[in-house]
C-alpha cells in the first residue's frame, strides 16, 4: 500500500485493494463492540432506523468529500486544506481530526487490548469448562460467571495496561515497517472469515429459547423510546454512523490521497458503507437473540458484548475454537482500524513537520501510549474519550461537507468524481444537494442540540 515520504507517492494497487483498506479501516471493533452496546442503551429498532438514515444521507456523502479531498490534493488532511485552499484557515479542520485521531486511538486500542484478554480467557475457560461447571449453571449464573470476569479484569491494572500496550505496539510496528501490503492481504481473506463466523453466532444465538424478542428488540422500532431521550438518541446514531465509516477526521482524506486517478470514488463509498453497516447489523442479530435469552440488560453498556460473546461461546459446541477464532479476527479488525487512525497522525506528523516517517510513527505511538494508560486506569476518562466522537466527528464532517459544497470549485469535484471524464457521476446533482443543504444543516443543527444537551446534564439549572 502505502509509503509516504520521499519520492513518489504510493498508492492502493488495485480496485480491491481500496475497498478492502477502507473497509478494514471502518469495520472493526465500532461495528461489533460499539454499535451493539450504543443502540442498546438507546431503545433498538428506532434507533437503527435513525442510524441507517444518517448512513445513507449523510455518512455517504461525507465519505465521498473526504475522497475528492485527499485524492484531489494528495496530501496528509492538513496539508490537503493547505493545498486546495492556500491562505484560508480550513486546514484547521486537518488538526482538528489530528487532534481526534490522538483521542480516539487511545481509548480504541484500550478496547482492541481486550480482545486478547478475551482470547487467552476463552481458552482457559473452554478448557476448565468442567471444572467451573457450566452445564450445571443457569442462565442466570453464567451470565453472572461472565460480568463478574469482566468487572475483576477491568478493575485490575496490569492486564489492561499491558494488552493496550501490546496493540499499541503492533499498531505502531505495521505503520512504520510498511508491512500494510501484507495486512491488506490477509485482510482480504480474514474479514470475510469474520462474517462466516457471525453469521455461525447469528445461527446459534437465533437457536436459544426467548431469542426472538432480541430480534424484535433490533428491528421492530419502539418510537416512544425516541420520545424519552430524542436528542441523545439522535446525537448518538449520528456519532455511530460517523465513528463506523471512520468519517469526520480524516482518515480516508488520507486514504483517499493513496487512491488511484482512475478508481470510481462513488462506488468505493458505497461499497464500503455497505459493508460497514451489514457487518453491524448481523453483529446485532448475533448479539441481542443471546442477551434477551440470557437476561442480560440491552443497556448494560460498553461491556455488553464482552459479556454476551463468552456466554454464547460456552453455549455453542466446540465453543472454543470458535471463541478463540472470533477472538482473534476481532483483533485482527481492529488492527485494520488502529492502523488507519495512526496514519492520519504519522502522515501529519511527517508530510508537514518534516519527520521522517520513523520518528513520527515512534513520537505518536509513545503519546497515545500516554493517553490511553490513562484511559485504563480512569474509568471517567475513558468515558469522555469514547464519547467524544459524537461531536468531534460530526464537527469535523460539518467542515467537510461545507468545504466541498461551498468553497471548492464545482468542476473540481464533478472531475474528481467522474475520474476525469471516465464515469458519468451521474448522481452529481444529488450529492451537491446533500452536501451543500442537507448534511451541513442536519449536522449543524444536531452538533447545537448536542453540545446543548451536554450543556445542560453539567449544569442543570440552565436547563431549568
Ligand atoms: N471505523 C472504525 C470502527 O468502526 C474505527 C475507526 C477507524 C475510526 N478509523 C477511524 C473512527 C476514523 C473514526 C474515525 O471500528
């Protein structure tokens, strides 16, 4: 894939080889983590409808301005602004998503760590599954067994720090040795791997009794769940659309600009986030079936699929090959992810500050290092970190979008779009009227309810 720096920019070899650096960046541990626990504490069904909405209306779009942007300008996302708009202060949307990219890192590969945790509990779990007795448990007691497993690793200190560590560091590694092409490789043949395996979770999960009311729970939309809490329901599809197509900070402005002139950048968006919210939602037919079958709290939060995962493992025959294969793919997912959250730093770091690119990965790998031990130990820290994309994505997709619909050269984009002439772009006309009307007023709007709403849970006498 890509080495920047000296000489010649590199770029992404063949069509596929976008589509699967782009989607390795935007599947992974946002998909099955994160969007299970997020729209379980936000009522199911309706607000999936929200957050498919927000995909289709805004997240694609959005996805296409970053490629024209970084395919355009063949640059790091400052560099980029620096380049299409000399002289103006839109690079500034650049260091915002710098300044994202260090937030969202850390606590994003304090949560990749607990996949290897995962990995070496399940078989020692699948191993002594007699002597720990589950089949003479209830629903009841293994989910226990499970939650209080992850309430003594997560209080703990050393085995967080140290697994973080240890994605940190492979993260850091793949970055600077370049060995991405290879990653990319084995992408291609592990994340479908990963859907055979969901979609094995799906079977079994669907087959325990009292499953059915999970599916009802992710499909059927309950709109008076929306009535309790509108605005931080809506907020947080909008967050989880941006946080899973690994939109609003750049990061695929900086793939973009490894993308080949002759590449349709339409379709690559599509097919990505296509895939991206397929790959969500059967995560959420694997999870919910489990949870309302097992009796676990849809709101239980970030340890829900830490907790539901090994109870149906340790239901499912030959349980821990299975566990210890989904384990390791969901690792392997998350690297695709942490590697192009990195990027963005490095590529900043060494396209603008003149680092070599040696130095810049070493340099932002030790500070989010940093951060991210912080964010093992504080509770409350990881909390602000994990919510922070619900606003600072959006922020930075708001620019984005605006950038595109207002400031840049009409022709500009519509080239960029068609491949210089190659595609049609047929549907130009209607992503200049999202991009110019519909994505920056929608976000506008929800970014001020948002920030008004935070606003008020902190200080609630303003809100009366
Ligand atoms: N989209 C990834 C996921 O769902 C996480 C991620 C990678 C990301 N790069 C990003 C999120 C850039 C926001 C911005 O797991």
């Amino acid at each position: 894939m890509l080495q920047g720096g000296n000489g010649e920019r590199d770029s992404f070899s063949s069509k596929f080889g976008v589509i699967a650096a782009a989607a390795g960046s935007a599947i992974g541990l946002g998909n099955i983590w994160r969007f299970p626990y997020v729209l379980g504490q936000n009522g199911g069904g309706a607000f999936l409808l929200i957050y498919l909405i927000f995909i289709a209306a805004i997240g694609i779009p959005v996805m296409m301005s970053e490629f024209v942007i970084g395919r355009s300008a063949q640059l790091n996302p400052v560099g980029a602004f620096k380049k299409l708009a000399p002289g103006k202060k839109w690079h500034l949307i650049g260091l915002l998503g710098v300044v994202s990219a260090f937030i969202i890192l850390a606590f994003y590969t304090v949560v990749a760590g607990w996949t290897l945790e995962y990995l070496v509990q399940s078989v020692k779990w699948m191993i002594m599954s007699n002597k720990i007795g589950f089949s003479q448990m209830d629903n009841h007691a293994v989910r226990s067994f499970f939650s209080n497993h992850y309430e003594s690793f997560i209080s703990g200190i050393w085995r967080p720090i140290i697994w973080f560590l240890l994605m940190m560091f492979f993260t850091g590694y793949i970055v600077v040795s370049g060995v991405k092409n290879g990653i990319e490789k084995y992408a291609k043949v592990l994340m479908p791997v990963l859907l055979v395996l969901l979609l094995v979770l799906v079977v079994r999960s669907l087959s325990l009794e009292g499953s059915r009311e999970g599916l009802r729970f992710l499909f059927k939309p309950n709109f008076s769940t929306i009535r309790e809490a509108p605005v931080k329901i809506i907020i947080e599809a909008l967050g989880q659309a941006f946080f899973s197509l690994s939109i609003g900070m750049g990061t695929l402005i900086t793939y973009g600009s490894y993308i080949r002139k002759k590449e349709n950048l339409a379709t690559t968006a599509v097919n990505v986030a296509v895939a991206d919210t397929l790959i969500a939602v059967i995560a959420g037919m694997a999870i919910f079936p489990a949870v309302f079958a097992f009796g676990i709290d849809p709101g239980e939060g970030p340890d829900l699929v830490y907790i539901t995962l090994p109870v149906i493992f340790q239901s499912m025959s030959g349980g821990l090959i299975w566990a210890f294969m989904f384990f390791l793919l969901l690792c392997f997912a998350a690297l695709t992810s942490t590697i192009s959250v990195l990027e963005v730093i490095v590529a900043y770091f060494s396209e603008q500050l003149d680092m070599s690119r040696k130095k810049a990965t070493v340099l932002a790998t030790v500070s989010v290092g940093f951060l991210g031990i912080i964010c093992t130990v504080s509770p409350k820290f990881f909390g602000v970190f994990n919510a922070s994309p619900d606003l600072l994505l959006p922020l930075g997709g708001f620019f984005i979008v605006l950038f595109i619909g207002w400031f840049l050269a009409g022709n500009k984009s519509r080239d960029e779009l068609s491949s210089g002439g190659i595609y049609k772009a047929r549907y130009y006309r209607l992503f200049i009227f999202l991009v110019k009307f519909v994505a920056p007023l929608a976000i506008a709007f929800l970014f001020a309810l948002g920030v008004y709403s935070r606003v008020i849970t902190l200080f609630p006498k303003i809100g009366g």
